[in-house]
C-alpha cells in the first residue's frame, strides 16, 4: 500500500514538472514575431522592376511571410510593365501585398498610380502625391491621335476595373488618366484612393495590424521587417537598360566593329564592339525601342563610309550626321518623359561620331583599298622637271629631289613638267604633263 502511494505521488510530480517545462515552450512559439518582407522600388518602372518584385513575391511567400512592402517612389515608367506588376498583384490571394509611398517628398506618379491602387494595402509618407497617370508618360510615344485615343481608354478602363477590385475611388482614378490629376497624400485619403497615412514604417505597421486581407487578419504590430535587396543581374540589367548606357553602347558597338574592319588585327576594337552589340539587342528586346531609330543611325554609318570612296565635299558626313541625330532621337521616343533621352546626350554623341568617321575611319578605309604606295610604285604619278630634254627617246628628270633616266615616246624640251607613267629600272618612263 505504501508502495502503491509513492509510486502515485512520484508519478503526479513527474507530471506537473513535465507540464512546467512545456508551457514556456508554447508561450514561446504563440508570442514568435511574424516576418514581414519588404522591397524599395526607386525610379522608373521597367522589366527590371517586375522581375524584382516576382522575386519578391516568389521570396515572401517561401518564407511564409506576413506580407509584402513594397516601399515606392517612381516618376513613373513603361506601361507594358506596369501592367505585368498590376496583374500580380490582383492574382496575390495568398500573400497580403502593400504599398508605401515614401520617402517624404515621393511620388506615384504615373504608372506609381497603377501600382498603389492594385496593392491590398496602400499608404503614404505625408508630403508625398499620387496621380498623373496619363499614358502619354508611361510609353505611348508620338502614335497618331486614333492610337492614341485607344491606349487612352485602354489605360481608363484598366485603372478603373483595377480600382473596383480594390475598392477605392474609381472616379479619381479614372481622372488621374483622363485629366493628369495629381494629389496629396491628404487628400488622397479623403478621397479613398488609400487606406493610410503612415510617418514612418513603424507607424505602418501598427496601423495595418488587425486588417482583414483575403480572410486573414493581419498580425504586424510586432513583425520583423526583412529587406530584399537588388541582386547582380537586375542592378546589371536596370543600368544597360538606360538610355543613355543604351546610346553609349550602340557608339561602342558602332566604333568597335568599323574599327576592326578598318584596322584588321586589332582585335580589341572588335572584341569591345560585338559584346556592347550584343547588349543593346539584349536590351532592346525588353525595351520599346523604335525601329526607325536603328534604321536611320544604319543609313548614316552608310554614309559616312560612302565619303571615304566618294569624296562629296562634306555632303555624305553632312547627311550622315543629321540621319545619326535623328536617329538616336528617334530610337527613344517611345520610352516614358522619365526615362527620355535629353539632348546634352544627342548633341555630343552625334559630334564625336562625326569627328570618329571623319578622321579615323575615312583614312583607314582609303588606306585599305588603295594602291601600294611605298617603293618604286609610289613613283608613278608624279611629277618632275625636264634637265636634259628628251630626244631620240633619251633623257634625265629631276623628281622628289632624286635625278632619274628618263624615256619617253615623244619629244620634251628641258624645263617642262613631265608625269611619271612607269618605273623600269632605274630608268622612269614619263610623258608631257598636261
């Protein structure tokens, strides 16, 4: 009997122990902050852009994370990746994906718009302004006024159905396409075009915890916030993909490859070239880049190496270089105002070609297709002074501040000018110059 009860008391001690030891256990994991994921879009909207919150996304959603922050400021950008972004957005039913406008003194502008009104949650840094969203800023180029009219209505519908998804101001949405509307973060949230108005990230976070996303209450009082930085590739990708960079490689790829034509065995300049050609058509592809604009830059390379065969008195560099402006004025015009090329890039670029074509490649192509001029050879066609006429066929020439023997078929008297036809010898045969 006393047995039995020590054996009971010992097993109730066991127990209690056991059950003080998995308690903090549980404390620990129900009190665990969740992890919110978080991203900083600065600049215009590019592929680039999307692939970086693709991988945000693909990333908050491996870490199960809370949600997604997507920290912007952007002038604006192409309306094919706006797109691309806009419609992830509204397929992200799993993950809880917001928008913070900031810092102070940011914008949505423009394809910004688009962005903020698809996030589940949209807030703004005070001091900030959303709006000016009209499609002529986010790549609609110099269409004729019917093109244009269509990508309008496009664009106004898109943000409209976008706004009723979402349930904010579709009205205001639809003027800030229509009209160029553009504001502030305070009116913003009187207008329900956003849901708050957030100092900082802290601040975002107590206000969003508690929200109801997709079904899920929101718990980001007390989240960790976990940066995803650009990788390599997409701060490689954002760089070639400026406009400046694209313009800078296509002269390097123009430069190069002439270079190594007109200079063979260089390898280096040809080398340089062929890898800055591959990189614009890499590019290219992910840009709206205008085919004329290409066909014009090749019309004035055409030109300029038509000078070197057909000398024009400058007309073929003249024409060459106006075809080289166009050209590169051409080949950017359909990219959003933010990313323009502006013409303190146009004005020099299209000097220094001239000057490269004009100085370099004119003499190296004259040099490759002329006639040896080294030698013997390079006696023929000159011409010299008569010191002792040329009778019977006979007599001596003064040229090049040598004396030669010189044979002719026709009689000329000392003191003419002859030409040099043919080098026999050491004896020149000459003919009266005319």
């Amino acid at each position: 009997m006393k047995q039995t009860l020590i054996i009971t008391l010992l097993f109730s001690i066991t127990t209690i122990a056991s059950g003080q030891q998995d308690t903090p256990a549980v404390n620990n994991e129900a009190t665990s902050a969740p992890t919110i994921m978080m991203i900083a879009v600065d600049g215009s909207i590019s592929p680039t852009t999307t692939n970086y919150i693709n991988r945000a996304i693909a990333k908050a959603r491996e870490q199960q994370a809370e949600a997604l922050i997507i920290q912007l400021d952007t002038p604006g950008g192409l309306l094919e990746s706006t797109k691309n972004i806009v419609q992830v957005f509204l397929d992200s039913d799993n993950l809880p994906i917001i928008v913070y406008v900031a810092p102070e003194g940011g914008r949505a502008a423009s394809a910004g718009t688009f962005i903020t009104m698809a996030a589940h949650i949209a807030a703004m840094a005070p001091a900030t302004t959303i709006g000016a969203a009209s499609p002529v800023q986010m790549g609609g180029g110099q269409q004729d006024s019917v093109m244009q009219k269509k990508i309008f209505n496009y664009s106004e519908s898109f943000i409209e159905s976008v706004a009723n998804r979402r349930d904010r101001n579709a009205e205001w949405a639809k003027s800030a396409v229509r009209d160029g509307e553009s504001i502030t973060a305070e009116e913003a949230l009187k207008l329900n075009v956003i849901d708050f108005i957030s100092n900082d990230r802290d601040e975002l976070l107590k206000q969003i915890d508690g929200r109801v996303v997709n079904g899920d209450t929101l718990q980001t009082r007390n989240a960790t916030i976990e940066e995803i930085p650009t990788n390599l590739a997409e701060n490689l990708l954002s760089f070639i993909m400026r406009p400046e960079v694209m313009l800078i490689l296509t002269m390097i790829a123009i430069y190069g490859i002439i270079g190594e034509v007109t200079n063979p065995g260089a390898i280096v300049p040809g080398v340089a070239g062929v890898i800055a050609l591959i990189l614009v058509l890499y590019a290219s592809a992910s840009m709206p880049i205008n085919i004329a604009g290409f066909a014009l830059i090749g019309l004035a390379i055409v030109l300029f190496v038509a000078e070197a065969f057909t000398p024009a008195f400058g007309i073929l560099i003249g024409g060459g270089a106006v075809a080289f402006f166009l050209g590169a004025l051409m080949l950017f015009q359909d990219l959003p105002q933010s990313m323009e090329l502006s013409w303190a890039w146009l004005v020099p670029a299209t000097v220094l070609t001239t000057l490269f074509f004009v100085w370099i490649v004119t003499e190296g192509i004259r040099i490759q297709f002329s006639n040896n001029v080294t030698g013997k050879e390079s006696m023929v066609g000159r011409k010299g002074e008569i010191i002792e006429s040329i009778k019977d066929g006979k007599g001596r020439i003064f040229v090049n501040g040598e004396y030669w023997n010189a044979v002719s078929d026709e009689e000329i008297k000392e003191g003419e000018v002859c030409e040099i036809v043919e080098i026999e010898g050491l004896t020149a045969k000459v003919k009266r110059s005319t």
